[in-house]
C-alpha cells in the first residue's frame, strides 16, 4: 500500500479502453498482485509506483481471471484478493446527500454510488466479510482495514420492510455493511 503517496501527479487521464482490445497474441506473465495491493514482478516487489499505475490502467477482468492488455497483447496475471486497496476515504455531506469518495492505492478516486457499488463479500478464507469498491470495469477496491473502521463509524440503522440494517449513506444509496 506504499503507491499512494507516490503517485500525487498520476494525472486523471481516463485509463485507455482495454474492454475493445482483442489481441491475437496471448500468455502469461510473472506478475502478482498481493492482498496488500503491492506488484510484485518475478517475486521481487515493483518499487516504482508510476509502472504499478501504468499496469493498472491496462487492466481487465475476465471472470476470476486478470490480464494486462495492450492491442498487441494479453497476459495473464495472478491477483490475491482485489487488483487495488482503498487507503483513503473522503466524506462531504450528511445523511442522504453524504458522498463517500475512496482513493486507492494506485491514484484512483472513486464516489461510492450508482456506478462504484459498496459491497460486503468473503475476503479470503474463515468466512469473514471485508468491504469492497467497484473501482473500474469490474476492477474492485478492498477497502483498508483502517478506512472500514472510518467508514463503520459513519453507519447508521435504517429499517426497510422487515429489515434491520447498518449501512452508510453515498450518492443517494444506502449501502449495508452487514
């Protein structure tokens, strides 16, 4: 998670459309993306954090599988748990106009709402539930330990039907942390 304080001039260039990219030449390549959102390359740590974030705007999931993509080619890539980690989180507003804006460790802003789904999911084995941000084309934040409990500090209980839920307020959606 070291990435985000290196990348304060990664720019807001849109990450170029990879989902229309079908190269002929495919295979695989020794990258792996750790739990912590570190790369590694041939187990050795990529330390410049401008390569980790080109890498990751050459991004795409397919199914459970990622690959780095370029109209040349497509290698496939290992990643732990999620390609990014949300290690900041910013709030404007309260109740239904709050606005939860998660930045990752790789230069990202993401607004939690109808577009970046909030989500609560298996993190791994022991069934325990972490939470997680749409990010990009099916790309998800886990969101840091530290930041969950910033964001659980904001949760409140809202009764819909027969539930009873805890959840957080963004972008005019109420998101259960349940």
């Amino acid at each position: 998670m070291r990435y985000a304080a290196e990348l304060d001039d990664a720019g807001d260039a849109p990450p170029p459309p990879v989902e229309t990219w079908n190269p002929e030449r495919a295979g695989e390549i020794d990258i792996v993306i750790a739990r912590d959102g570190t790369w590694f390359h041939e187990g050795a740590p990529i330390r410049r954090a401008k390569l980790a974030r080109l890498f990751s705007t050459i991004l795409r999931r397919e199914g459970d599988q990622f690959f780095l993509v370029t109209p040349a080619e497509k290698l496939k890539i290992k990643v732990e748990d999620a390609p990014f980690v949300a290690v900041l989180m910013r709030v404007e507003g309260e109740g239904r106009a709050q606005r939860l804006t998660f930045a990752t460790n790789l230069g990202d802003d993401v607004v939690a709402g109808p577009d970046h789904a909030l989500v609560m999911r298996s993190a791994g084995g022991g069934g325990q539930k972490a939470p997680y941000i749409n990010v990009r084309r099916g790309l998800e934040a886990r969101i840091a330990r530290a930041v969950y409990y910033d964001l659980a500090a904001l949760g409140e209980r809202r009764r819909t039907g027969a539930e009873d839920l805890f959840g957080v307020w963004s972008a005019g959606i109420f998101f259960p942390l349940e």
